[in-house]
C-alpha cells in the first residue's frame, strides 16, 4: 500500500476511536443523572397534608322571575334541579309537565314530583342561565328552598374550590362570577331527611299513595302502635330481670 495511502487511513481510524470513547462517555453521564434523579426521588420526604373538616353544601344568590333566593344550594349530587311546589304557586307557574323522576328520602320513601317546569330563566348578578326544574309537594317550604343540580351547573359552568370555599361561575370567554361561601349547610335537605334523586321508569298514571295514609285509612296505625309498646315493655321488664340476677 502506498504510504499516501496509508496517512489517509490514519485520520479516520482515530476518528472513530474517538467517537466511541465518546459515546461511552455520554452513556456513563446519562446512568449517572438516572441514579441521581431515581435517589432524589427515594429519598424525597412524604408530605402530609392537613385534615379539613366538612365544609358543607356549597350556595349561590340568584333570582327567579321577581322573587331572590340568597342560599340556592349548588349539589352536584342532584342529577336534575329541585323547587317546591310553594315556590312555584308564588311564582305563578300553574301548567306543570309530568316527569318520570322520583325522589328518594334517606329513610328510602320514594316521593312522586308534582311535575317539570321548563325553560326557566336563573338570573345571577346580571346574567341568566337557562334550566328546568323538578316540582315537589312539601310540607314545609326550606329556607333555602331552590337546589342547583349538575345540569344548571354545568351550564353555568361552575368550579367550585372546596379548599378554599369558594364557587367561581365562568359564563364566557372573558365573564367570571366569584362567590365566597360562608357557613354553608351541611347537607341538602327535604322537611329535614337527607335525600337523594335516582331515576326510574315512568311511573302509572294513578296518583301516588302514602302508605302511612292508606294504614291511617285502614284504622290499623293504633294497632301497630299497640304492638309495638307491647313488644317494647317486654323488652324492658327482661332486661330488668337480667340486671336484679
């Protein structure tokens, strides 16, 4: 081989010794940033956050038509929102469509909606958000007696921040309505009792019974009653005995 020939071949050698010395080097440096970050990360303290209590049931202030509701209780539980009958009277809304919901209590007496009432107007601040709302018969109108289900909130476009007690309503591009929550209530009620709203298939035309009503008609309350301080007395004059042995 020519000797010219030869110094061509030197250059090349010492280039590819020196990109393999290279590459060795960046895959030592790569380990060497893998084990430090997988032991900073080992090694990192667990952090633990501080116990909150039960901030409650989240409310907004709106209005309906002339009247203004400063407490509606926003429930992302409620998959439809809620008036009582009441409130709709007062209202002036008398052509109610029927609705196949039912209402579950917490004690899981299923109550049956007065009917639905469409197309309503919320007004917050100077905005109004379209909904519609379940009617039920109550006995007792609540003091905060609207409830905003996931329907009205998601059209409102609520974020509520349970942190910090607070519902932000983004009802545009650049609108962003701030409420800071101040001693909510604990949970949604109905005369008191928890409840619950599930849906179930359309119910028969005939109207809804209350069974305590239909015992009462009976004349088989007192009887049941009777039985049952029977049944309680027993009870007592055996635990008694048991304590004297």
């Amino acid at each position: 081989m020519p000797l010219e020939e030869a110094f061509k071949l030197i250059p090349l050698s010492q280039t590819f010794l020196r990109d393999e010395v290279m590459k060795r080097i960046k895959e030592r440096k790569w380990l060497a940033v893998q084990n430090h970050e997988c032991k900073a990360v080992l090694e990192k303290k667990i952090i633990v956050q501080e116990k909150l209590e039960d901030p409650g049931s989240f409310t907004l202030p709106c209005s309906l038509g002339p009247s203004v509701f400063r407490n509606c209780l926003c429930d992302f539980g409620a998959s439809v929102s809620l008036m009582p009958l009441s409130v709709a009277k007062r209202l002036g809304f008398d052509n109610y469509k029927p609705s196949n919901l039912s209402l579950v209590l917490a004690d899981r007496p299923i109550r049956r909606p007065y009917g639905l009432l469409e197309n309503l107007s919320i007004r917050i601040g100077h905005v109004e958000v379209p909904t519609y709302f379940i009617v039920l018969e109550m006995d007792a109108e609540p003091m905060d007696p609207l409830i905003l289900g996931r329907p009205f909130l998601a059209s409102a476009g609520a974020m509520i921040d349970v942190r910090k007690g607070k519902v932000d309503l983004h009802l545009g591009s650049d609108l962003v309505l701030k409420f800071n929550i101040d001693g909510a209530t604990k949970k949604p009620t109905i005369n008191g009792q928890l409840f619950s709203i599930e849906e179930v298939d359309q119910l028969p035309d005939e109207p809804f019974k209350d069974p305590d009503k239909e015992i009462a008609k009976l004349g088989l309350s007192e009887a049941v009653e009777d039985k049952v301080r029977e049944i309680s007395e027993v009870m007592e004059n055996e635990r008694r005995s048991s304590v004297q042995t």
